[in-house]
C-alpha cells in the first residue's frame, strides 16, 4: 500500500465559480490566527476570510477602523501557514484603498507578496471602481463587499439593515453589476433584505455571499468567533450559534484554577 498521501486540491476562484454554476452553496468563515485557521480548513471550509473584523474580534475594538495594513498582513501571514485547501481573501483594512487607485494597487500588491493570501476585499461599489480595476490589472482577483459595510460605519450611523429603500436598492444592484463587469470574482453583501440579495445572486454570474443576507444568495460566511459562541455581546437575528464555547472555555479555565488552587494539578503521572 502506498505511504503517498493524495494531494489536497486547493480551491480556487474558478472553482467558486463552478460551484455556483452547479448550485453547490459556498461556506466562507473568518479567521485571523494559525491555530483556529487550521481548525476550519481541515472542516472542510471553502473560504477564509481573514476579515478586518480582526479589529473588534482580535484587538477588541469597538469598529474596524483603526486596524492597520501591517495588522492585516500579520493575521494573514499567520492563516496562510495554516491552510492547505480553502481560498485565503484578505480585507484591505479603512485607509489603504480610498485614497487613490495606486494607493489600492500598493496595498493590494503588499498583502499578496507579503502573506501569500489568494485575494483581496474591499468595501464600496462605483467610488472604489478605479481601484478594484487598477488591482485587477494587476493580476490581484479582488472580491466586492457591498449593503452594510462597517468601514463606512460612521456614515451610515448605524449597524442596521442596509438597502431597505428602492433608491438604496437599486443603487447596490447597479453597483453588484458594476463590480461584476470590472471582473470581481465574487462578492460580500451583508445585512440587507433577504429578496434584494436573491435578486442580485441571480442576476450575477459571479458567486454572491451572504451576511445577514438570507438563503437566497451562492454562500454564505459568518465571524467565527461569533458562531463558536466566543463572542458574548453580538447576537444580531442572521447569527447561527454553532456552539458555546465561551461556556466551554469558561467551565475548563474555572476548572484549572481549581486543580492547581487545590494542587490536583499536576498529579504523579505528569511530572518528569
Ligand atoms: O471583516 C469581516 O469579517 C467581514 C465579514 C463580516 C464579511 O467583512
């Protein structure tokens, strides 16, 4: 019998697009870190998304605004080591892309050469087309992210359902089609009404993930921390809890305290 280990096939953005032509649903989660990156890629995940959520998640801030491109490109790094199959999208962190479109390229240039990653995110839809055209040619694939989108989070003044209006709408379909007529290879939509979001995913050719975005788009992705139950306060209506684990690291912490307050820890068989 051969020792060889088959070759893991790595997914790439040819192969999102096949599995929205064939009706196969894409499941895309976050991830900042070598450890919990591996977890997820061995899970069977078809995208990482080291997210400028890292802000809030990993940092502890309150939006992703002050999280920096050398910040990103350290969590990227870090996830690259870890992940042998999934495709590894990188956001390009609030104020290394809306300055001008070579601003973008140079950013978009770093995160690839410097964390090995398979493409960038970026938020907006016409005012960032110089931009996602400018890093396309490149060679750099580049997905959309558009509805809710936390980088603008002080203009829009809320965290609330985005697109609700027919003018707000039609404004995200035109700019769905925009960044699909650039040649984005897929695109975020997050937090906006579930048939709007349908109606973009059929309208595209290209892949459409969802956030908040209800069933009727190509996949959907979430903040890991979010649906492992790590994170506490966030518990908005499209959130999945998956597990509990902030019980479950929580009973195991108390439960080591206790051992090694009480000296049950370490016993005879784990000493040297
Ligand atoms: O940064 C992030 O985690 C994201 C997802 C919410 C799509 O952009």
């Amino acid at each position: 019998m051969s020792s060889v280990k088959p070759e893991i096939r790595r997914i790439t953005t040819h192969q999102l697009q096949e599995m929205k032509n064939r009706g196969e649903k894409i499941a895309m989660l976050t991830a900042y870190d070598y450890s919990m990156a591996k977890l997820i890629d061995r899970a069977g995940i078809d995208v990482v998304l080291v997210g400028d959520s890292a802000s809030n998640v990993m940092a502890g801030n309150e939006t992703t605004l002050p999280i920096t491109l050398d910040q990103m490109i350290y969590h990227a790094t870090s996830v690259v080591r870890a992940v042998k199959r999934a495709l590894i999208v990188v956001d390009i962190p609030f104020g290394y892309y809306q300055g001008s479109s070579g601003e973008a390229l140079r950013s978009s240039i770093r995160i690839m050469k410097e964390s090995g990653a398979h493409a960038v995110k970026l938020e907006g839809g016409s005012e960032v087309k110089e931009s996602v055209l400018r890093i396309l040619s490149a060679g750099v694939p580049v997905m959309g992210h558009l509805g809710l989108m936390p980088q603008s989070i002080y203009k829009f003044g809320t965290y609330a359902v985005r697109a609700k209006e027919t003018d707000e709408a039609n404004r995200l379909l035109e700019d769905a089609q925009l960044l699909e007529e650039c040649g984005c290879f897929g695109l975020v939509l997050e937090k906006i009404p579930s048939e709007l979001a349908g109606r973009v995913a059929r309208k595209l050719r290209i892949p459409v993930i969802g956030i908040g975005a209800g069933p009727e788009v190509d996949g959907q992705v979430l903040v890991m921390q979010d649906m492992l139950g790590i994170t506490q306060e966030f518990k908005p209506r499209f959130l999945r809890q998956y597990a509990d684990l902030n019980k479950t690291i929580n009973d195991a912490v108390r439960h080591y305290v206790s051992d090694v307050k009480s000296r049950k820890f370490p016993d005879d068989s784990e000493k040297y």
